[in-house]
C-alpha cells in the first residue's frame, strides 16, 4: 500500500512539473512571438555566446537570415576590439544592464554602430542560462556628429583667421586715421551732409522693399502660431486617446518616440519662437517707419508756425515715458513766427527729448528752453543723465550709430534730427560731460 501511495505522489509531482513546463514555453513562445516583431533589433545568446534567438529587426539590420545566425557565435559580426569589449560588457551584465556601444559588419560588408543594451537571462530556479541584447543603429548620428566636430574644428580655424586679418585691419586703419585726422576735422561737416543726402536716397528704396516681405511675414506668423495651436491641442488630445486604450506596449512605444523627438520641450519653445519673430517684426516696422520719416522730409506743408506749439506737441507725445524718469523744466520764451515744416519740428523735438529720457538710469530733470536771437528762434534740451563719451561726440549723427543695447535702439533719431535741421538751413550742436548730462541747442532761421 505504501509502494502505491509513493508511486501517486511521484507521479503527482510530475504531472505537475510538466504543466509548470508546459506553461513556461507557452510563455516564452508568446513573449518570443512579440518580441519578433518590434522595432528594436534583439537577440538572445546561450552562455557560450550562440545565438538562439534574434527578432526580424536584428536579421534586417545587420542583413543575415535567422538560419544563418542561430547556433553560430556573436563575433561572427565583430572584430577582436568589440569582442573584448563584448565580453567585458557581460562580465558586468551578471549584477546589471549593461549599455554599450559597438562596432559590426553587415553580411554585405558594410561597417555598422550599434548602441546594445546587455542583460542576462536566468530560469525560473534563478541559474543563469544566457543573454539577451537591444540593439540601436546609431551608424548615420555619429557620422554627423563626426562631420560636425570637424565643420567645428574649421569654423574655429576660420573665425581665427579672420579674427587676426580683422586686427591688421583695425591697426591699419588706426594710423590711416592718425596720419589723416586734421584732414577729416576739416571735411566733416560736408561730408556728413553729403552721406545724408546719399542716405535719405537709400531709406527710401530701402523701406519699401523691405516693407512688402515684412507685411506677409507678419500675416503668415500669426497664421502659424493659429495653426501651431491647432497642432498642439490635437497631439494633446492623441496622446490622451491613446493612454485611454490602456495598451502598454503601445503606449510605451509612443511615449519612448515622444522624448526622442523631445515633443514637449518643442511645444513649449515654439511658442516663445513664434513671440520673438513677431515681436522682430515690430521691430522692423519701427526701423521702416524711421527710414520713411528720414526719406519723405520735404512732402510735408512749408507754412508759418509756433515751434513753441511744436515742442509741447511733442512733449504730450513723449510724456507718458518721461514723466516716470524726469522731473520736466519748460521754459518758453517769446518767439516769433517762422516758416518751417512743423511735423518735422516736432520729430526734432521728440527725437531730443527721447535722446534725454532713455540717458537718464533712474530719475533726473529735463529743461526745455527757447528764445529769440539774431534773427534765429533757438530751442535748447538739456538733461542730467549719463552724458555721451568724447569719442562718441562726433558720431551721434550717423545714422545707425547707437550706444544702446541690441534691440533698445535704431540708430535713427539723431541723424533724421540732424537732416530735418540742415533742410531748415538751422544748426544744431551738443555738450556732454559723462555723469553729468547733456545739452543739444539748435538754431532755426526766421523766415
């Protein structure tokens, strides 16, 4: 009886071993019928390095057929140099995954980059039986990072070279200038009216050409940031449909795409970039806007005018900057009448008084000052801002010229000041002392 009951207990025990075996080979057939299929080339190796499972993607990169590669050794893919580092790499996959980068040779002949996860595969008892691999092909992204470190390495040569011819141009140029300065101090004046009539000639051909691309890049930025908006909120609305399906190899799959692409760091900045482009655009505006004031002096209306009445027109204008910065003198004197173009009048004017207030840091005083003399009405604006360096004194009226920061300024204001007065056959000069402040005084003839 007791040799009966052993035999149902033995035989009890291995039916249920076989069923335990049964399920584990159902198991890994159908985690070896998923793995077939995906992206990723993977591989599996006994302990000796064969292979004894490699997916469609893995026989697809490296161009040989299933038959060819189970049983045979990885390093039928490898040189000596990757099967060193292979077998280091697995010597560390027995505690961990181990992420490495190596080279192989398709069966065609063609040198490949692989990017391989290693990790080791163990039986249900926990006995190491061999490894398993995820293999990337990062062949083309080190090329161009290659490419790119040498375009670097030449760009840096390049901009060295061009560093150093552009110092012997500026030494060059330093002792033309010293061998010529009494020369340009006398020819100043006529040259600087010669550029501005060259100039006011270009502004004009200048703004208008640059003024019709500008207006359908405004128009087309705004459609875009519509339609980046749109495309927004519907890969915000995918990415919660797919999440609903609650398919994890899916949603893995998406998601790993989603930060390869780096999807939420684009959303986020391409927002900004579309507001820096639009707010480039304004800023383009304003340039052409001033180059059309500088180029279109003469249309306006010669007629009689109190240039008192200019100034204050052009103090309502500038005040709600000024009155935050300065503490505002005015004292008007009694001016006849003289003919001018009084829109231009007031450009001067508010010219000087932006001049002023962008020169003070924090707070300080603003005079406007006015009188009649020598048969010339006199305007004076003075301010206790910064100052302008002596350096600098002689060039504040070439267009363009600004000491201001990338984006703050034209360049402009000051040269169209100093055509409009020269079209009134009037003067205008400047005092600076740094840390102490301005003063422009200009003469206009009455007429």
């Amino acid at each position: 009886m007791e040799d009966v009951a052993g035999c149902k207990k033995t035989a009890k025990k291995h039916s249920e071993s076989k069923k335990i075996e049964d399920a584990l080979r159902e198991s890994e057939d159908k985690r070896r019928f998923i793995l077939k299929d995906i992206e990723e080339a993977y591989y599996e190796t006994d302990m000796v390095g064969k292979f004894t499972f490699v997916n469609d993607a893995m026989c697809h990169l490296i161009g040989y057929t299933r038959e060819e590669l189970i049983g045979k050794r990885y390093w039928l893919l490898v040189n000596e140099t990757t099967i060193k580092t292979l077998k280091d790499a697995v010597d560390k996959s027995y505690k961990t995954v181990n992420i490495l980068e190596m080279e192989a040779t398709r069966k065609d002949g063609i040198k490949l980059i692989f990017e391989t996860s290693i990790s080791v595969i163990r039986d249900i008892e926990g006995t190491l039986i061999g490894f398993r691999g995820i293999s990337r092909d990062v062949t083309k992204r080190r090329q161009m990072e290659y490419a790119l470190k040498v375009n670097q390495e030449e760009l840096i040569r390049k901009n060295k070279e061009i560093d150093e011819s552009r110092e012997k141009i500026q030494l060059a140029l330093e002792k033309l200038g010293e061998t010529h300065e009494e020369l340009k101090a006398s020819q100043l004046k006529i040259l600087q009216q010669e550029k501005m009539a060259s100039i006011g000639q270009l502004a004009a051909g200048v703004a208008h050409e640059i003024n019709n691309p500008l207006a359908f890049i405004s128009s087309n930025l705004g459609t875009l940031d519509k339609y980046i908006n749109k495309l927004i909120s519907f890969i915000k609305a995918q990415s919660e449909v797919i999440e609903s399906l609650q398919h994890a190899d899916v949603i893995g799959r998406v998601e790993e795409k989603r930060k390869e692409l780096k999807l939420d760091r684009v959303m986020e900045d391409i927002k900004g970039l579309i507001t820096e482009s639009v707010d480039g655009s304004e800023r383009m505006k304003k340039i052409i806007y001033e180059l059309n004031c500088f180029s279109r002096m003469d249309e306006e209306e010669y007629k009689e005018a109190d240039i008192n009445e200019c100034i204050e027109s052009a103090v309502s204008i500038v005040w709600p900057e000024l009155k935050y910065k300065a503490n505002l003198k005015k004292n008007y004197g009694a001016i006849p009448f003289t003919k001018c173009h009084p829109h231009q009048i007031t450009q001067v004017a508010i010219n000087l008084l932006i001049n002023a207030v962008n020169s003070i840091e924090e707070q300080g005083e603003i005079t406007v000052k006015t009188w009649d003399q020598d048969q010339s009405i006199w305007m004076e604006i003075s301010d206790t801002g910064r100052g302008i360096p002596e350096k600098n004194l002689s060039k504040i009226f070439e267009p363009f010229f600004t000491t201001k920061e990338i984006g703050k300024g034209t360049g402009l204001g000051l040269s169209i000041t100093y055509e409009i007065i020269q079209r009134h056959e009037g003067e205008i000069t400047v005092k600076s002392e740094v840390g102490k402040g301005t003063t422009f005084t200009v003469r206009i003839p009455v007429i």
